[in-house]
C-alpha cells in the first residue's frame, strides 16, 4: 500500500491515518485564513499564503488516500481487480471531486453573503475536525479488527 514513503511512516498501511492527520492540518489552516476571530489575528498576506500552504498539506494527505479507500471497498464487496473497476472507481470519485469543487464556491459565496469570511473559514475548520474525528474512529475499528 504506502511503502514507498519515508521513515517512520514506512510501515504504515492505514489510510485513515492521513486521512485524520490531513483533516487536522486543513482545520488549523483554515482557521488561520479567516482568521478566526478566536485567535484575534488581522488578515494579512503573510498569514493567508502561510494559511493556504498549510491548506494545500492539509487537503493531500486527506483527499489522496480516499481513492484508494474507495477501490479496496470496491474490490472487497464483490468488484473483479481489473481496469474497468479502476476506471469506474475513478470515474466515480472524479465526479464527486467536480461536484466538491463546483458546489463549494456556491456555498461559500452563499455562506459569505450571511456571515463574515472569518465564520465561514470557522465552520469549515470545525467540519474538517469532524470528519477527522470520524476518520480516527473509523482507523480504530480498522485497527481492532486486524487484532
């Protein structure tokens, strides 16, 4: 699975792992692009690039592995380990990704138009700690059924 990345994340085979850990880096960037008003921080362009780095870290090590979450659940619930699931895996979470993508702006602009740009970097720092909270849970009953 993972094993061409360095030591010591060399014998780690969960993806939920960086799932969580992407998801916690993507809250605190997030809640320093507001910036939140919990930090009392002003905007400034050095804490927005330095926020949209720790994003961008964040958003690889949460979205990558989902792909292959999804072909080994594919594979595991009856799918033959061909091309023709790779591509149906892929065409399905390319799709979802475009649709992410093209509702977010949406929503956000939407969101913006209610509350301050600083609320709405808040709540989805707090939507990002959720899905990792979910994503720790869901890496513990994977750790407990291996046992």
């Amino acid at each position: 699975m993972l094993t061409t990345l360095p030591l010591p994340f060399s014998s780690l085979e969960n993806e939920f792992l960086f799932m969580f850990l992407g998801l916690t880096i993507n809250a605190a960037g997030l809640i320093l692009l507001g910036p939140s008003d919990i930090l009392n921080l002003s905007p400034s362009l050095g804490l927005s690039l330095t926020s949209l780095v720790v994003v961008a870290l964040g958003y690889a090590l949460a979205f990558l592995p989902t792909f292959e979450n999804i072909l080994s659940i594919a594979i595991s619930r009856g799918m033959e380990d061909n091309l023709a699931t790779y591509g149906t895996v892929s065409g399905l979470w390319s799709t979802m990704f475009a649709l992410g993508e093209a509702t977010g702006p949406i929503l956000g602009g939407s969101l913006t138009d209610v509350v301050t740009f600083s609320m709405v970097s808040s709540f989805m720092a707090l939507f990002s700690v959720v899905m990792a909270i979910a994503a720790g849970i869901a890496m513990t009953i994977r750790s407990s059924k291996k046992l």
